[in-house]
C-alpha cells in the first residue's frame, strides 16, 4: 500500500507534491533539513507561493507534517526525494543535497518502499549515484527489495493554468516493474502519467526541455544583438515570424535567463555530454550567450548615458523588475544580479523597484529599493526595464523617465530604447 508519503525537500518542487499527495487522501510527512522551514509549515505559514497559506491548513488538517527528523523516513512506503541540484563553486553540477538525502534514507529504508527521485540531474544519477548510496546504506537491493525510480518536476512557478496535478508525469524506473510501480504512486497525484524506458530517458527528457529554451533564447538574444547593430527591428521580426502558423515557435529576448532550471540544467547536460566524450557544443554556446546578456544591457546603458554627455560612473541608475520571472517573487539566478554587480563595478549608483521584493541583496551587499516607480525614474539618469511586471505602471515610464532602457521589448512604439 502506498499511503504513507514522505517527501524529501520541501521547496519549490516538494511542497506542491506534498499537497496534491494529501488531496489523493495519502499521510504525508516533509522532511527538510532546515528546522526552521518546518517549524514555519507546522504552524501555517507557507514559503513558496505556489503554495498558499490556505493550501497548507488543507494539509495539515489532513495530517501533514513537516520535520527536519529523518528517523520519520522510516514510517514510509514511498520516499521522494526534491532537493536542489545547483551548481558548486567551480560551476558544476553539485549533487551534495541528493547524496545527504538518498544516504539518510537508506539508513532507514524497509523492504518494499518506493524510492523515486525528482531532483533535476544528468542520466545515470539515479541508477549509479541514488541507487549505490541507498544500497549501500541499507543493505536492500533495488529492482528486487525495493523500487527505485526517477520522475523529473515539471514546476513552473507562479503558472496558474498547471501544476502537479495537470501536467502529465513522466517516470523511468531502474526496471521495468520499478517503472510500473512508480507509474502507479503517480497517477493518484497526477492525471496522465507517461512511462519512459528506462530511469536514464527521464533524467534526459528534463535537461532536453529546459535547455530546448536555454538554445532557442541564446538564438533570439544573439539576433537581438546582431539586429541592433545593423539596422534592423528585431522585434518587428519576431512579430512577423510568428504569424507562421506551423515549423515556428516563439522566444523573446531578454537581459539574460534566470530561475533554477534554464541557467542550471544544460550544465548538467553538457558535464554528462563530456564526460562521455561527446561534447554538445551547441549547448555550450547557448550558455556563453545567454550568460553574456547582462553585459550587453550594461554595455548599451553606458552607450546611451554617452549619448546624453554622461559617463556611467556616477550616474543614477534605477532598474524596474528583478525577479528572473514575471509576477513572481522568484529571484533565483535572476539576470538582475549580474546587471547590478557589472553597474556597481563601473561605479554605479544602483536602486531598484519591484512590487514583488521587499528586500535585495545581489552578491551581499543590499540594493536601495524604490517604492514609487514613477518618481524614482524621474531622478534617475537611467530607467532599465528588466522584468515587466503587469502591476508596475509601465506605460507612464516613458512619459517620467528621463532616459529609458527597454530590455523586454514591452515599450515598443515610445520613446524607450530597445535592448
């Protein structure tokens, strides 16, 4: 019976999981190495957005809890495991989360218990990494004592058409029967599940649809570059492109990608390539590309400070929007960051505003905020756009601004500057 759930990090991807598991009526316990994250579920409150305060009474009246005991994980007959996978300080992937998880559940592991991981990684993560802590720690064998199998996420923060229960589910087990049990705790969260060969063709079905987005973005943000300078509207080009209603899907560019998943999962897809000998270079441009995006936006803020007699040292710079998404809070790997770090580094006196982020701390060293956009800009030398918030006023920016930068293209027709 598969009624007894523990879920393993209870962030972005753990929590929304958590929920739709007590929706199916199963007993759910979180297990998350923060105390204080629990301590703060157990007594109502919510941290991820996706997730409201009401969604979690709901689930605590089911019986949800929240806990940094692992010794929890012994109750369970399913354990999924939703701890980042970043990237470590040399700019690789860092798997530390997942081994801390996999090895305090094999220290607890009973016979039958399904394991899946949900953490993004490069194919062979579960069958080689996962499944060896586990054994090992436990002395049970995968595919005969116990199910093992890998089920990428598929959040996408702040989406209010889909979440867990509408986006279909792919899972790939270690072996066939770990795939079928796995498709089976699956569909009671999720209403279509669909069943890989094997644990290593989910693993790649995830990096293939995020760094899908990572190339084509890389392929419009180096067009916007190249268009600009040489004379030509890329964004009325983009306009007619998309009217082909077949072979053609839109991308936008931008000041550069943000979130956990597009600027980290193509690093996991480009280690395994090379680590195999086969290295994707395709997808290693795309990231030298998208990475140089914020460099672009401070090097076409300095030309047109230039323009007006200004030099970027000392200039008054205000960006509106800094979450790496729009309507989000969401701020991880946010291309504002690298925009507020290359300012500062020119001499740059930086504030920003976002109805979204109270406060900011790119690299450790807090940033101004501005409550009223409007006047702020009307201070500034320079208005960038960054992220178009739908509640940020953006159609007076042009009127109070007195030199605007327009990287989303959201102003287009005014007197904003385009990326």
């Amino acid at each position: 019976m598969m009624n007894s759930v523990a879920v393993i990090g209870l962030g972005y991807t753990g929590l929304p999981l958590a929920r739709e598991a007590c929706r199916a009526g199963m007993r759910v316990t979180g297990i998350d190495e923060n105390p204080s994250v629990a301590a703060s579920l157990n007594a109502g409150h919510s941290h991820v957005p996706d997730v409201t305060d009401a969604d979690l009474a709901a689930m605590l009246d089911a019986g949800f809890r929240a806990s940094a005991d692992e010794n929890l994980l012994a109750e369970a007959s399913v354990a999924v495991i939703c701890v980042p996978t970043p990237l470590d300080d040399t700019g690789g992937p860092d798997l530390s989360h997942v081994r801390r998880a996999a090895s305090g559940l094999g220290d607890r592991l009973k016979p039958g218990t399904l394991v899946v991981l949900e953490s993004t990684s490069f194919p062979g993560t579960t069958d080689d990494v996962v499944r060896g802590i586990v054994e090992q720690a436990s002395g049970l064998r995968a595919g005969t004592d116990f199910s093992l199998a890998f089920s990428p996420e598929r959040i996408d923060p702040g989406n209010e058409a889909f979440g867990v229960r509408n986006t279909p589910r792919v899972v790939g087990g270690y072996t066939r029967r770990c795939t079928t049990v796995a498709a089976d705790f699956f569909r009671h969260v999720c209403d279509r599940v669909v069943e890989a060969g094997s644990a290593r063709e989910a693993e790649l079905a995830k990096l293939l649809e995020n760094t899908y987005r990572n190339v084509n973005i890389a392929l419009v943000n180096e067009l916007a570059v190249a268009a600009r300078a040489l004379g030509v509207d890329v964004w009325e080009a983009l306009d007619c492109a998309r009217t082909k209603p077949f072979g053609f899907q839109e991308f936008r560019p931008g000041p550069g990608v943000g979130g956990h998943c597009i600027p980290v999962d193509p690093v996991y897809l480009t280690h395994w390539a090379r680590t195999g000998g086969t290295p994707l270079r395709l997808v290693e441009l795309s990231q030298e590309v998208n990475a140089g995006m914020p460099a672009h936006v401070v090097r076409r803020a300095e030309h047109l400070l230039n323009e007006r007699g200004r030099a970027l040292p000392g200039a008054r710079v205000l960006l509106v929007g800094v979450t790496y998404k729009r309507n989000s809070t969401d701020l991880r790997a946010t291309p504002a960051a690298a925009i507020v770090q290359l300012l500062r580094q020119s001499g740059t006196d930086v504030t920003y505003h976002d109805p979204f982020v109270d406060a900011w701390s790119p690299g450790g060293e807090p940033v101004r905020r501005s409550v009223d956009a409007l006047a702020a800009a009307t201070d500034a030398d320079l208005t960038i756009l960054v992220q178009d918030h739908d509640t940020v006023p953006l159609d007076r920016l042009p009127e109070y601004a007195r030199l605007l930068l327009d990287t989303r293209g959201r102003l287009r027709g005014t007197r904003a500057h385009q990326l």
